[in-house]
C-alpha cells in the first residue's frame, strides 16, 4: 500500500492496464479522462477525482495520474478504481497520513533520523512539558532541572567526607561504628545462650506460656479452702455411692460376657430350614409368595388393592392379564393393539424374514408385483367397459331370475298339477275296479306304462337341470340382487370420477416441471432460462408457443396451446445452461 501525504498534490502510477480478452496483452492507447478515475475516501461512496488532468501512457500499460490537494484532503484510506472499455479493471489502495507524520517520515534529513515528537506521558501532557522542561535545564554537574547542590569543601563542615583526614574522615567514622557494635563472635554467645533458654522453655506446660498455672492454682486454692471438709468427705465419692457403681458395672460385666454371646450363639446355630421359614412367613405377610409359590385369583386381589401387582394386573374369566393402563406406555406409545402389530409386521423388511420354508420366502417366491402392474395397467375407459359388462350380465341374471324363472317354474308347476290330477284320477279308477282286477279290466296295459314312465323321465330330465336339482336353493333372493346392485352403483360412482387423463386437442395451463443441477444431477437449480420444445406424434421437435417462468426451487411452469395438445402422443424437451435436459411424453384421452 503507498503512503500519500495529506492536502498534498500527488503523481501515482496505475495499472497495468491488459486487454479485457485475452488478459495479458498491454493496452497503451487508452482515453482515462477525469470521469474514468473513481476514488472512495475512508470506504466512502465512489466519485471521480477532483484533478481534471487525464492520466497518459507511461510504459507497458502502466498510467501516469494525477490527483490534487483535494484528493488527498481525508487522511485514511484512498481507494483508487478504473474501469475502462477494452481492459481488464484496475485497484490501487493508498494510506493519507498527516503531513506532520508524512514528513516525518519522508522529509530529507541530514542524520536519516525520524522526529519524535512526545505530546504527552501516560496521556499526561503535563508531565511530558515538565519533561521538556527538566531537559532543557540539564547541567553537566548536577543533572536535569532541580536544587543546585551546594558548594562544599572536603573534610569540613557541611562539606565531603573524606578518607584518612579530619573529622570527616570516613576511617574514623568506622572505626567508631565498629568498637560499638557487637562483633559477630559475641551475637555468636548470645545465640547460643538464647538457644538454651528456649530449651528450657520449651518442656514447661503449654510450651512456655503457662497458660495453665491459674487453673492449677484456683484448684490448690479450693483444696484449701475444704480443708475442713476432710474428715467427713463432704464432697468426696461415699463408699454407698462407689458400692452402687460397682453394681452396675457388675450387670454390664454379665450382660457383656454371658447373656450378649449367648444370644449371638443362638443366632449362629439357625438352621436352613428355620431361615427358610422366617423368609417363607416374611413373604407371605407381604404377598410375594403369589409371584411363584401361591395360586393367584386376580377376582380376588390379596393384599391392597392398590399395590403395584394389584394395579397391573386384572381378571380375565378368573385368568391373569395386564391392565389397559400397564400396556398403554407399550413400545408403540399406544398400547400393543392389533392396528399397531400389523403396521410393524407390513412394515417389516423383506430381506430379513427369507429363512427355508418361512411365510416371508413364499411371499417374496411368489410376489404379485406383476399381477398388482397388470392390475394398475387398466385405463379408465377399460374400467367402465368392465363396469357395464358386469351391469348387463346383472341385468340379464335380473331378467331370468324376475322372468324367466318363474314363467318356467309356473309352466312346470301347472304341468306337474295336471299331470297329478290325472295319476290321482287313474288310482281313483283303480279303486272303483278293485273288482275287476281279476280279469284285468281297468288296469293300464304295459304299453301305457312305458309312456308314463317317459314322461316321468322327461320331467326328472328337466328338474335336473335346475339348481340344486330343482330345488333352487342357490338361486339369488331379491335382498342379495338389491345388495349387489348398491355394490355395483357404488364402484360406478367413483370409476364415474376418475380422472379422463390429458385432453386431446384442449389446451393445458400451467404445467409444472423440475429443473436440477447438470453437475450433482440432483440439486433443484433456480434462476435459469429454459428453452421449450414440443414433438407431437414422433414428430420433429419446434419451438413451444409460449415462455418458461420460474416458480421457485427449481419448478418451472409453461402453458400449452390447443393446437400443441392436439395429437395423441406429445414429447417436451426443456433445456438450460447449467442443468440437465428434462423430457416429459403425455399420452392424451379423446
């Protein structure tokens, strides 16, 4: 960064200036008039420079400008920028120091030396003048500014001491100190005898302090204050008194010796089964022996109704089973209910439940993905065709079981009437003959036999070919048709609002498409302007008729025209700079 001095006019060299193409090449024959050279003081907004003069050519791109007072009239920082047609842009950054601190650093001096110039000490410009002050008093005898001292003469009064002269003499002074100071041979003895003392002191009560010598004393003053107390022990134990501690201390002795070692003896000779008892008796008082041990009658709870087993446990018919509330913090949050199980069964993944002969080996052995396809392969139009199919084979089994079948039931029931009146005719005419029987007459001859047995034949052919042999059982009631025609009406309704598909031949607005990335392929990519193209029919692709606009996110949305819609098969191909080609076929519906 170049130093400039502040309100100083100044000549800077910019560039280089290289050819905006190939970036390298030279330009020296560019125009930078004063409107060409921006400036920004401080980081301020950009303007050109006060200085008219355009800057001119100097060597290899290089430009001589020239900036004035005015430039150069906020000390900081000085951005300098050009942007000229036909070259690359140009940055130079300069620093406007004070002219005091520019001069100082810059202007000629004979030493080389720079000027300090000290405003203050310790932010105190005071003491920085009394420093200046105190230099320019400096003596060669006494120093900076202060007291002069005074004139003395050696070895006289108020003079300079000396050595080996007068009464200033520094000789005598010595040995004056030293005849009345203790040599270190005496301080030697003293030590020693200190040491002693301390020895002494050290072995008496409380370290020396015989802090407990009144204590002593006020006991020795209250002996002999109850000297006269002595002959009759006022004061003192009395042998009943010393008779009865003996005898506790005694009973203490028994306890401890005999009655507490006994009982710890006991204690060490319970057997397995007495423990077990204790514990079995323990147990039951509580009701944990209902865990293992004991019938448990969830009916009828022992112990208190609100303990932990009680609570989580209820009757079943007389069987144990967990409360509602004990499983409804199951792993599922909800309770292990049969909604919850099948999710995470269904849920489960097929690559770990392949084992030989296992249900998910013949699930996966057997997919049905091919038959769901075919199964979603169906167009609408296939759907309702199938629809209208069932609904006249309905119509027609509608027909024959309202019609056909009970025209047909009545003929054969008025057949089978006449055909039994007249049986019951021929045994009425049997019984009027029993008399003729011996003759034969009135009895129906073998030829007659054969055709009634003919058409007794015919008819059995007939019910045979009824259902359920004539019986009809599996015919369908009027409430099982009735149920199947809701059923039907209902799948009709809503195969009646599936939707048609894309119309041919009617225009499509607003379709959607995504755009993403043509490095990662992935990231949805925003901003771009995307070229449409239309193919009808296997036809050559052209230009779509209306623009692309962006959404957002990467979806993009284009109208088509009628005409555009109008062919069967329709292929768009949207591309961009930076993304991938995305290609959309509608199948239209007539």
């Amino acid at each position: 960064m170049q130093l400039l001095k502040a309100n100083a006019a100044v000549d800077v060299l910019i560039g280089p200036f290289v050819d905006d193409t190939d970036g390298k090449t030279a330009e020296t024959a560019l125009t930078l008039s004063q409107a060409d050279i921006k400036l920004s003081k401080n980081g301020q907004a950009l303007a050109q420079k006060n200085d008219v003069t355009a800057a001119s050519h100097d060597a290899n791109g290089y430009y001589n400008c020239e900036l004035d007072a005015t430039d150069t009239n906020t000390e900081g920082t000085l951005v300098l920028i050009v942007h000229e047609s036909g070259a690359l842009p140009v940055r130079h950054e300069f620093m406007v120091l004070a002219e005091a601190a520019y001069d100082s650093m810059f202007a000629a001096k004979d030493t080389g030396y720079m000027d300090v110039n000290v405003k203050a000490v310790s932010e105190d410009t005071a003491a920085a003048d009394n420093l200046e002050s105190a230099c320019d008093n400096y003596s060669a005898t006494r120093g900076l500014a202060g007291t002069a001292l005074p004139a003395a003469a050696a070895d006289a009064a108020g003079g300079i001491p000396i050595s080996d002269a007068g009464g200033l003499d520094l000789d005598t002074i010595l040995g004056r100190i030293t005849a009345n100071v203790a040599t270190a041979t005496a301080l030697a003895t003293v030590d020693t005898v200190v040491d002693a003392i301390k020895a002494v002191t050290d072995n008496l009560p409380n370290s020396g302090a015989l802090s407990d010598l009144a204590a002593i004393l006020a006991d020795t003053n209250e002996l002999q204050t109850n000297q006269g107390n002595w002959v009759t022990a006022t004061g003192f134990a009395t042998a009943a008194a010393l008779a009865t501690v003996d005898g506790i201390v005694d009973a203490i002795l028994v306890d401890t010796d005999i009655t507490i070692p006994a009982l710890i003896a006991a204690l060490n000779d319970l057997s397995a089964a007495d423990v077990n008892a204790e514990v079995d008796t323990a147990l039951a008082e509580i009701h944990l022996d209902h865990l293992l041990a004991a019938n448990y009658d969830p009916a009828s709870k022992p112990g208190v109704a609100t303990a932990l087993l009680n609570e989580l446990v209820e009757s079943d018919g007389g069987v144990s089973r967990f409360t509602e509330n004990a499983l409804e913090q199951a792993p599922s949050g909800t309770g292990a209910s049969a909604a919850s199980i099948a999710d995470a069964v269904w849920d489960e993944a097929r690559g770990d439940h392949v084992g030989v002969g296992s249900f998910g080996e013949e699930v996966q052995a057997h997919a049905l993905s091919s038959e769901i396809s075919a199964l979603n392969d169906p167009t609408p139009a296939e759907i309702r065709a199938e629809i209208d199919s069932n609904s006249t084979q309905l119509a027609a089994i509608l027909e024959d079981t309202g019609t056909s079948l009970p025209a047909t039931l009545a003929t054969i029931a008025g057949y089978l009437d006449a055909e039994i009146a007249a049986i019951l005719a021929d045994t009425n005419e049997l019984q009027a003959n029993q008399g003729n029987w011996a003759t034969a007459t009135g009895f129906a001859t073998e030829a007659k036999q054969d055709i009634i047995d003919a058409v007794v034949d015919a008819i059995k052919a007939v019910t045979d070919n009824l259902p359920n042999s004539g019986a009809l059982t599996d015919l369908a009631t009027a409430a099982v048709l009735a149920t199947v025609d809701a059923v039907v009406d209902a799948i009709k309704l809503k195969t009646d609002n599936l939707p048609s598909g894309v119309q041919k031949n009617e225009a499509l607005s607003n379709f959607e498409f995504l755009m993403v990335d043509s490095t990662d392929h992935v990231a949805a990519k925003t901003g771009l302007t995307v070229t449409a193209q239309i193919s009808k029919d296997g036809g050559a692709f052209a230009g779509c008729s209306n623009a692309v606009s962006e959404i957002g996110s990467g979806v993009y949305v284009i109208d088509l025209t009628q005409a555009e819609m109008n062919a069967d098969v329709i292929t768009l191909k949207f591309t961009a700079a930076g993304a991938d080609q995305r290609t959309v076929t509608i199948k239209t519906s007539s």
